[in-house]
C-alpha cells in the first residue's frame, strides 16, 4: 500500500493541474491515469486566449496549429455572416498534446503520475480514504475525481447531478472549401431543428466537425444529420469525414450543492464545469484543479475543505453557468430568431466574440440581450434573469 496526502483520479486538464498545484505547493500527491499520453480524446480543441494568462505560454505556443480571428455564422447550413476581430478569438490545437503538455508540466514540478493505472475501487472511511487500482493500493487523505463524468467518482459519489447531452465529433480530411472562403474561421451552424448546432474547427491538416444538442427532449438522429452536414455545408463540400465518435457533454443540473462527498471532490467534466452553451470546459477544469489544490492544502477536515472548494467554484462559475444556460435554452428554442439576432445587431455579435476570447461575461450578454428583448418586443423584464 502507498500512503500519501492526495490522490487524483484522472490526468486530463483539471487532474494535471490539480497536481501541478499540489506539487507546488509541497502537497505529496499520485496522479492515476488509466490511459497513456497521448491518446485520442473527443473534443475540438479550441482554446480561450486568456489561458496565455494561466498556463505555461513557453509550452503553450508549441502546441497551437491554427490562429482563429474570424467566426462564421450559418443558419441551417445556409446563409452566412462572419465576426471578425483584430485580435485572436481563439487558438486551435491537438487535445491529446495539450493533455500530454499539462501531465508532463506537473511531472516536471515533482508531481508523481501513473500511467496504465485505472481506479476501480474507493472506500472512504473517517481519517482517510482508500483508492484501488489492480496493480496498487493507495491511501490518502483526499481524493480528488478528474476522471470524466463517466468515472467512478462521478457514478459512485455524484449522485444524479449532472445532465448529459449527446454530441459527437470526427476529424475531416481534404482540401478544407472553409478556408478558401473565409480564411481561417471557426464555422458556427445552428439547426437544422430547434436545440441542434454544429461546429467545424481548422487545424493544420484536418478540421474537426462536430455536432451537439442542447436543449432538453430534443431526439435526432446525429450521425444522419452529421451525415447531412457534410452533404450541404458550404465549408465542408467535397471533404470527406473519418470515423464518428460519440461522446457526452456533461452539465450541473442544479447550480448549488456541494462539489464533494467525504474526503471525495469533483472536478472538471466530473463536476459538470462546463458551459452549457458553448460546451467549453478546459478552463472550468483547470480553475477547480487550481481551487481544488489549494483547498486541500490549506485544511485537513473533510467538510471545511469540502465547502471552501464548493463555496468558491460557486462564486466564481455558477453566475456564467446560469446566463450561459439561459443563452441556450433561448437559442435552442428560437433558432431562426437568435440568428437574426446576432447578424442584425452587431453589438450582440461582438459581445458573442467576447465571450469565446474571455473578454465578455455571460452575466453581461443577459443584460444587453434582455434590455434589446424588453424594448424591441416589449417583454415584461421579470421574464429574463438580470444574471
């Protein structure tokens, strides 16, 4: 049996830099991954601008392949309007190397990380907590879950608290028609029902495509209508689509409760972080990897730690998570409407571009959607949460 202070369940984004924290702040610590680096994950790989600010840009720049400072709207794979900025929007890059970037990162500051090492048991008792895998046992004061919210900590401790929307995604090869047109743009559709939006994300030799439902009761068919996409598309005539993967986007159900049981926190994807709208949650899950850390190595009982972690997530992403949710389920509602929206008010568009930066708050798109909502259709202000 290995004894230490904490154990992390999971090396994706909010496990490693969970660790990378521990390790800087002389927190003995193992990190368990089941999975070696690098491996495929599903995800776009788009990156917030502001992560230059958080993560190690000597590391970072390496790993960008596509700089995004144009988005390109359609509606029903038809039409377009772009946003463009002087400024980035957002970095392109390979997931698997920046997962591989933060394990390494957290390795190089002492963290201990064991790859091939997939959890399957947890036993918590009052002083400590026990962690199986089948090659070791472990002991520890804390576990922290950042293995997905389809791991263990999450089925075991989580309890129902998250939601689950479908998505799936593959990468494309060929001559990508996106970029002839448009440069280099990330392409944003929504339909073609109501709750149903697509995504198309340039790398340096392939783009990835993906498809997602967010709105509740929604049922299609994904690959059909991926299927579909790939038919009508203008950025994506003529390219030819890999293999599909389907994958969940797990959001919080309830914006409250405690991120935590025993001596067991949730991280990241485990927690549900992540937007609802635009499904981003790298940098929800490198936030509660950093607020987790430093819970855990400021107290020693279950519960203080437990809530000051829960209180300060709460603070900082739930306000967001909220707007965010409202965004939506507005847009998941009235497709057509929201279109419009964005592409006859430029000030919208621009505050849409803000948020993909990490400029603008979801708190404050609310204000400016519910103010234009209020005058122009006379809608009673209580119907539109203020934030």
């Amino acid at each position: 049996m290995i004894e230490t202070r904490v154990v992390v369940a999971g090396c994706g984004p909010a496990g490693s830099w969970a660790l990378y924290n521990l390790a800087k702040n002389g927190v003995p610590a193992v990190g368990l991954e089941k999975h070696a680096f690098p491996r495929y994950k599903p995800c776009g790989g788009g990156l917030s601008p502001k992560l230059l600010q958080v993560l190690p840009a000597d590391k970072l720049k390496p790993l960008i392949e596509v700089v995004i400072k144009k988005l390109v709207f359609t509606f029903n794979c038809r039409d377009r309007f772009p946003i463009e900025s002087g400024e980035p929007i957002a970095f392109m890059l390979r997931r698997p190397m920046l997962d591989k970037m933060l394990a390494d990162h957290a390795a190089q500051a002492g963290a201990k990380i064991y790859f091939g090492q997939e959890v399957t048991g947890i036993q918590q008792h009052r002083d400590y907590v026990i962690v199986n895998t089948p090659e070791e046992t472990y002991r520890a004061a804390f576990l922290l879950g950042s293995d997905g919210a389809t791991g263990i900590t999450a089925r075991e401790f989580s309890h129902g608290s998250i939601t689950s929307y479908p998505t799936i995604t593959c990468m494309a090869e060929g001559e990508f028609p996106g970029k002839s047109q448009e440069g280099d743009a990330v392409w944003i559709n929504l339909g073609p029902k109501n709750g149903v939006y697509g995504w198309i994300f340039p790398k340096k030799d392939y783009v990835t495509v993906g498809l997602g439902i967010f709105k509740k009761g929604v049922r299609i068919n994904l690959k059909e209508t991926m299927d579909d996409m790939f038919r009508v598309h203008p950025a994506l005539k003529g390219m030819k689509p890999g293999k599909y993967y389907g994958h969940p986007l797990p959001v919080r159900k309830r914006l409250g409760g405690k991120l935590g049981k025993g001596r067991v926190l949730f991280l990241g994807d485990a927690a549900g972080l992540v937007d609802p709208f635009l499904g981003e949650g790298i940098i929800y899950a490198l936030r509660s990897g950093e607020l987790a850390a430093g819970s855990v190595s400021s107290e020693n009982l279950p519960g203080p730690v437990r809530d000051n972690y829960s209180r300060a997530v709460a603070a900082e992403m739930f306000p967001q998570f909220r707007s965010a949710g409202w965004i939506a389920a507005l847009i998941g509602s009235f497709p057509s409407a929201a279109y419009k929206l964005l592409k006859d008010h430029a000030s919208l568009s621009d505050f849409y571009r803000g948020v993909m930066m990490g400029e603008s708050k979801y708190t404050e798109v609310v204000s400016r959607i519910r103010n234009r909502l209020v005058k122009d259709h006379r809608l009673p202000s209580d119907s539109i949460p203020r934030k």
